[in-house]
C-alpha cells in the first residue's frame, strides 16, 4: 500500500513538473529576448511615451514596497495554480504567453520609454536605497504595456476564477486583490511606468482574457 502511494506521488510530481516546465522554459526565453532588445538600441531610436495625468501623479518612495513583492506575488501563484488549480492552468499560462509575446513584439516594433524619473532620489533609509538599485538596474525603456500591470491583474483574474480552497477563502482574496492593486499603483507612483502603460496592459488583459477563458455562456448546452 505504501509502495503504491509512494509510486502515485511520484507519478503526480513528473506530471506537474511536466506541466510547469513549458512555463519555466517561457520565461527564460523571454528574459534573454528581454535582454537583447535592450542591448541593442540607441537613445534616438526611442519613442517618448508621456500625457499630461503623468505629472499629476507624485512621486512615493513607499510604493517600492509592493513594487518589489510583484516578484514574490508572481512566482507564488504561478506555482500554485500549477500544482493547485488544473482547471485553469491553462488558460492562464495562455494568457501569460499572449501578453509577454506581445509586448516582446512591441518592443521591437516601436521601442518606447518614459522620462518621469526624478533627477535625484534622496535619503538613506531603506526605501529610497531600493529606488535607486532599482533605477541602476531597470532602464526606463521598453515600457509599454506595463508587463508589471499585466501579469498582476491575470494572476487576479485567475484568483477569482481558482476553486481550491486558498483562492475560496474571501480573506485572501481581499488580500490578494489589495496588494494587487497597490502592485499597478506602484508603477505610476515609483515612475517606472506612465498611464499609457497601464491602460495598454489592461485592455491587453481584456482581450486576453476574452481570447482564452471561456465565457459561462459558451458552457452551458445548446438544445
């Protein structure tokens, strides 16, 4: 019996490994593609991408609080709906696949940036330290849509789609959604990221979502 048990645990854990490496594999090609785009451009060849709500929007040095849990809040529930959530694992990696393909091909297509940065970041505290490694590490450039607004509102979407228990329980989704929104916020507030960005990553989600998960409508029989 525990010969049996050890050989089926096995056997789901090659599944789900199987299932999650085309993900992994995605990933790291998109980081290399990433990379290349962004070695290979000359500041003249970019496209300013600016309006006028840009400047009404303050600068706040406390956003790179959710900024940097984006990280965090991505891996963890990729991961999760993988090994959790069957039913719409894949739609939702479908939909991750749609948006960053997308906005690889934008990027090479009409490469953009934004020049919203303050000048100078002040202060020594822990806050304006990670805005600054932040800004040495992560160019201004190749920005639209905001692939950082994009892939937090499809693990949302896939939050309130989920039938495990953890994406049942109304605390989390709360949570979840709360620290969501602080994540798109934190785009504009840090300028990492103008509005422009933002409304492109969610009517890129939109149509993503309209693209790849089934209406309840389109379940039900026909007679």
């Amino acid at each position: 019996m525990e010969e049996k048990f050890q050989s089926r645990t096995k056997e789901m854990l090659i599944e789900k490994l199987q299932s999650i490496t085309p993900m992994a594999l995605f990933f790291i090609a998109y980081l290399i593609l990433f990379h290349i785009l962004e070695s290979y451009r000359v500041p003249s060849e970019y496209h300013v991408l600016h309006t006028p709500l840009d400047d009404q929007i303050p600068f706040c040095k406390f956003f790179i609080v959710p900024y940097v849990l984006w990280f965090f809040y991505v891996a963890f529930h990729v991961i999760y709906i993988c090994y959790k959530e069957e039913a719409i694992y894949t739609p939702f990696s479908r939909m991750l696949f749609f948006g960053m393909s997308l906005f690889l091909l934008i990027s090479a297509i009409f490469p953009n940036m934004q020049d919203l940065r303050p000048s100078v970041v002040g202060g020594q505290d822990i806050f304006s330290n990670l805005i600054r490694h932040l800004y040495e590490t992560d160019t201004p450039t190749n920005i639209f849509p905001s692939i950082h607004v994009y892939n937090t509102l499809v693990i949302m979407i896939a939050i309130h789609k989920g039938s495990s228990p953890l994406f049942q329980n109304k605390i989390y989704k709360i949570m979840a959604d709360g620290l969501g929104l602080a994540i798109v916020l934190s785009t504009m507030f840090l300028k990492q990221h103008c509005v422009l960005d933002v409304i492109g990553a969610v009517l890129l989600t939109g149509i993503a979502y309209s693209l790849f998960f089934p209406s309840s409508d389109s379940k039900k029989k026909t007679f």
